[in-house]
C-alpha cells in the first residue's frame, strides 16, 4: 500500500498511545495473560506492534514528525528522569565487562562488513560490486558509520566515500531493518535473561546488586506524590530538553566553523543534547532532586521510554527486504557476525547478557535505543546505555573508515 490509511501525526500518536494502554491494561489482568507475558515481554510487544502496522500500511513514518519529537522532546526528557536516582559509583562498580563487549560489538561491526561482502561475493558478485560512486562498498560505508556511531557518522561516510545518492536509500533500509530485527531479539532476552546468563556462566552479581539497591531506594522513598512534585518532574524533564537544546545550538554555533572539527560528531546538535541530558541527570543524582524518585520521577521517565519504542516501531518495514533482497543479505550476514563475535566473547569472558545487549545497541542503536535496551533490563541500568552510545558517537567515524578501506580491498 503506497499511501498509509492514517498520516495525521495526531491520530497515530493517539493510536500508539491506546496500543500502549491495551497492552499494560492487559498485563494487569492476570491469569492467561501472566502466562502470555512471560513468552513476549511487554516491551518486545510495544515495539512490534507499530512496526506490523507501519508493514500493512495502516500508518507509515514516512513524512510523519513524530519520530524527530520522540528523539527530540522525549528522549532526553526521559534520560534526565531516569538518571537523576541513579547511583554512580555503582554503575562504576559494574566493571570492565561493559567496555569489553562494547569494543567488541565495534570490532565486530568493522569485521562484519567485509566478511558479509566476502561471503555474498562467492554466489552473487555483481550484488557488492559497481564502479565509481555505485560501488556497493561505498554504500556499506555508510551503513557502518550508522551501526558504529549514528546519523551524523553515517552521513559523515555518505560525504567521504561519495556512494550515488540516488542509491542510498536503499542502504539506509538496510541499516533500520536490519538493526530493529536484531532488536527484537535483544527486547526478547530482556525480557527474561536468566536462561542466556546461564548458558554464558556470566556473573550478574553486581547487575543484581545495582538493581537491588535501586529498588530499595525508590521503595524506601516512594510516597503519595503531590501536585507540586508532579509539576517539579516536570519542569526537570522538560527544563533539561530545553537547556539541552539551547547548549547544542551554542556548541554548534561556536565549533561549526572550525575547519578541523568539520564532519565530526562535535558539530552534531544531537550528540550535545544527549550529552547534557545525562550529564544534568547524574548532576542532580547528588542534589535534593534525587528525593524525586520517591513522587514517581523514573516511573514518568518510563512512560517516555514507551512512547519512544513505540515510535521507534513504526520506522520498521519488514516488507522492505523484498525490494532488494540480495543486499540485503549483506546486511543480515553482517549482523549475523556481529552477533556471534559477542556472543563468543561473552562465554569467554563470562559476561552477563546484559553487557551484550547494550555493548550491541551502543553501537548499532546508539543513544536513541541503547538507553531503551538498558532499561528494559531495569530503569536504573538506563545511563549504562547512555554512556556506552555516547562512546560509539566518539568512534563510529573512525571505525566506519576502517570497515569501509577494509570492504573496498575485498570486493569485486
């Protein structure tokens, strides 16, 4: 279906908002519906649910605004929420594991690409070759930038390697497809990471002890909130997306004309909103503001996560692999790799499924989705995910170039 059944932004946001409401109304209900929600997890259910309607044409993000004000207005209103309570020096004590699977999801980004091309070259050569701005690597450089860091490294590599930009968007396709696949995946094993965690013997004791401390907390501070402290949350939350965009307004104005930064993530409006979302949030974690928790603060942050899923559901079109199948093969023996290089390393090096998870949506998600991830675990691991993104933002330019140099010697 070429034209959507709904495109006002204001009816398909009510409609997400009411898919929302069934599906939390229906896991209060008990009995049957205890049962269902242990197979799919609540969170796996408000990502795909958007996503299947996007697919069969009842609403499409295309020309739709609702995804800039989810990433915009949402997105850091929820991270300052769910990271003022947060515990620092715990998240500290998480160790080393984090940045181990975390490098690796990079390395694994950096290898993949070649290897999928390699492999694809064997039967289908003509699908990763072309010459000149149509070379199909060129294409995948852009695809690696995005998976390593995010938008702005991905159009960083479309500038640098100059793939024809009549062709791009199918490599952009690819890149959400292929990545919110994957995400099904990891909101599954989010939602029940006991029998993953066994299988890779992991030690999840300090996770544990992270997510014990939390509770404790806000159960020891909960209490009957108060208007006043309702419209406090708010002003946080919404006070910190506005100073958040005004600090990334300024940070562009005054690095936007140094020639050296060019192209860098530095002069990304979005890094900065992110970057001082978190930053406000740990901020207030050593201030009065913490006390927030007890009135509610993460419990709204979470609502804001919700709506991100859902939003973030409807950029998914399954029916997309049909329109270049072949390619995107590539992507998904990409990310096949990907996957089984984590994997691999976390059995070795006993890491929980957790570290896994964000390590990959770090990368492949970045600061949009990896806080997502981390929270579906529990709201108290959301700034893990942060961080790590935030990270990936500093290497994706870096690490896409390689990837791409590396796709290029093994093409054909």
């Amino acid at each position: 279906m070429d034209t959507p059944l709904m495109t006002n932004d204001a009816i398909v946001l009510g409609l997400l908002v009411a898919v929302l409401g069934v599906i939390f109304y229906t896991r209060g209900l008990g009995g049957k519906w205890t049962k269902f929600y242990t197979f799919v997890p609540v969170l796996l259910l408000c990502y795909l649910l958007p996503s299947l309607m996007n697919s069969f044409g009842l609403i499409s993000s295309k020309g739709s605004n609702l995804w800039p004000v989810a990433r915009d207005y949402f997105l850091p209103a929820c991270l300052v929420l769910m990271t003022l309570s947060i515990d620092l020096k715990a998240i500290i004590n998480l160790g080393p594991k984090a940045l181990i699977m975390f490098f690796t999801a990079t390395v694994g980004i950096i290898l993949g690409g070649p290897v999928a091309i390699l492999v694809i070259s064997l039967f289908s050569p003509e699908t990763v070759g072309g010459e000149g701005i149509n070379a199909v690597w060129r294409g995948f450089a852009t695809v690696a930038g995005s998976w390593i860091g995010g938008g702005a490294n991905q159009t960083a590599m479309l500038e640098v390697y100059g793939y024809n930009p009549d062709r791009y968007a199918a490599m952009v396709a690819i890149d959400v497809v292929v990545a919110n696949i994957w995400m099904i995946f990891l909101l599954y094993g989010a939602g029940n990471p006991k029998p993953i965690d066994k299988w890779l013997k992991a030690d999840t004791s300090a996770i544990d002890s992270l997510k014990e401390t939390m509770a404790n907390y806000t159960a020891q501070s909960e209490r009957t909130s108060t208007m006043p402290e309702f419209m406090m949350i708010t002003a946080v939350a919404f006070g910190t997306v506005g100073l958040s965009h005004l600090v990334g307004q300024i940070a562009v104005f005054a690095l936007g004309d140094i020639e050296v930064l060019q192209g860098s993530i530095l002069v990304n409006n979005f890094f900065w909103i992110v970057v001082t979302a978190t930053t406000v949030g740990l901020s207030l974690s050593f201030t009065r503001f913490r006390n927030l928790e007890g009135a509610g603060a993460s419990k709204i942050g979470s609502v804001f996560i919700f709506l991100l899923v859902a939003v973030i559901g409807t950029r998914m079109d399954v029916f997309q692999i049909a329109d270049a199948p072949l390619l995107f093969l590539v992507g998904i023996v990409w990310m096949i790799f990907h996957v089984a290089l984590l994997l691999f390393v976390a059995k070795l090096v006993r890491a929980p499924w957790f570290f896994v998870a964000v390590g990959s949506k770090a990368n492949v998600g970045g600061a949009a989705s990896a806080p997502i991830v981390a929270a579906a675990f529990h709201p108290a691991l959301a700034p893990v995910g942060v961080l790590l993104a935030v990270l990936g933002y500093a290497l994706g330019t870096y690490g896409a170039i390689l990837c791409a140099e590396l796709m290029q010697m093994v093409a054909p």
